[in-house]
C-alpha cells in the first residue's frame, strides 16, 4: 500500500497552490482560522488536551494542530500536502511551538505502523475531499486507543448544505476558493456515524456550525444541516 492511496491528486494539488497562504488570517483560509477555536474548545471540553498524545489527521498547515500542541498536548500532524507540512514546519519553528511534529504519511499507513497509539484524533474538514472516507475513519479508529477519542467534523449532503457551502461560500460570498468542494463528496451524519459503529467507535456527541455573513461569526449550535462534528470514543 502507497502513502496516496487514499488520496485524491486534484485535491492535493488544489490545498498545496495555497500552501503559502494558510497562516494569513485575511486569505483563503480565513474560515479556518475563525472555526478553530470553536473546534479546539468542543474538542478541550471532552478530552482537556495537557499531557495527550493528540494526531491531526489531514493537518494542512498546522492551524489546529499547533493550537492543540499549546494547550498541553504532544500533537503529530499528517498531510499528503508536503508544501502544506512545509508550511506548518515553518510556523512551528517560528513561532516556538512546543510539542508538534508533522509527517507526510496516510492514515492508513501510519495505522499500520503505530495502531493504539494516541489518546485523541482529530480529523477536520478532510474527510470530503478523499475517495474513500470510510477508510480514513477505520484509520482514526485503529490508531486510537481503548477509551481513546476521535472528533470528526466534515459537511452534510442534502439542498441546504449545497446552497451555503458551495453556492454560498465560494460563489456568493467568496469565504473559499470556487471548487473547494464537491457536493457528491458530502457526507450525512448517519453515514459517518455508520463508518464509527462498523470499527468500534461509540458516538458520544454531535454539533452543527454556522455562520452569520452579516456579522461574519461561526458558532456551534443544535443544526448538523450544512457543517458537523461529532466526537466518538474506541470501546
């Protein structure tokens, strides 16, 4: 099995043009930079992240792992982006970060390699942009350990998440680069929470988040209609 076998080219290649621009709050990936510290808070309020073995799965430049490493957590992220993980590289370096590697490797592979080794993984806004999303959660599952947590956020697939995440954010209020996603690649609630039950993983909770154009605010709340995340915990 190759590092990309679960891995879209097109896909790499759209996140490693923009690799220079993931640690600009004003670019492309300015959404990310907002969401983060809604996601780094619900994922602190389950599983308090000092002294945590803690993977970021799909990392891209470094936004959340770098804040999980600041509050206490030993973080290895991973990418198939190396200009992304160059990227994250840098900023780790230059702005001190402690406790944070990254590697070029698939969860699949490191799976293989390091199975129950991380008390937390976190899998954000990846899990729509690679072929087979069911794998990447049987991956999370197997590096897990017993009792160990695995957060998952990605985009519900129905009208309404069509209109804001795709026709809405890329198109109309420009929030993100026109193709960033691909409808048929969204993925309903039910079916990531079947993916967790067929490898062990208990759903514990389930959020939505929104977004405000006016006031220009994220905020988690009780709609999984567009984005979602859930946490699970390895039986």
């Amino acid at each position: 099995m190759t590092d990309t076998v679960n891995a879209d080219p097109a896909e790499l290649a759209k996140f490693s043009e923009l690799a220079h621009r993931w640690w600009d709050p004003e670019s492309e990936f300015r959404p990310l930079h907002q969401i983060n510290p809604l996601r780094l808070d619900w994922i602190q309020s389950q599983c308090p992240l000092a002294g945590k073995r803690v993977l970021d799965v799909g990392c891209g430049g470094g936004i959340l792992a770098d804040s999980m490493a600041r509050k206490g957590a030993q973080v290895l992220g991973i990418d198939l982006s190396s200009k992304a993980l160059k990227v994250a590289q840098l900023h780790a370096l230059e702005a001190h970060t402690p406790n944070v590697e990254y590697r070029e490797i698939s969860a699949e592979a490191l799976a293989a390699e390091q199975p129950g080794s991380f008390d937390a993984v976190a899998c954000m806004e990846m899990l729509e942009h690679v072929p087979d999303p069911a794998s990447v959660v049987r991956a999370c599952a197997a590096l897990v350990k017993p009792g160990g947590w695995v957060f998952i956020s990605t985009i519900n697939r129905n009208p309404k998440a069509f209109v804001f995440a795709i026709v809405g954010a890329e198109y109309v209020l420009n929030l993100l680069p026109r193709g960033t996603h691909e409808y048929t690649k969204f993925i309903r609630p039910s079916e990531l929470a079947a993916y967790c039950r067929a490898c062990g993983l208990d759903l514990r909770h389930t959020r939505g988040m929104e977004y405000n154009p006016l006031t220009r605010r994220y905020w988690l709340s009780a709609d999984t209609g567009v984005n979602y995340l859930i946490s699970t915990q390895k039986g």
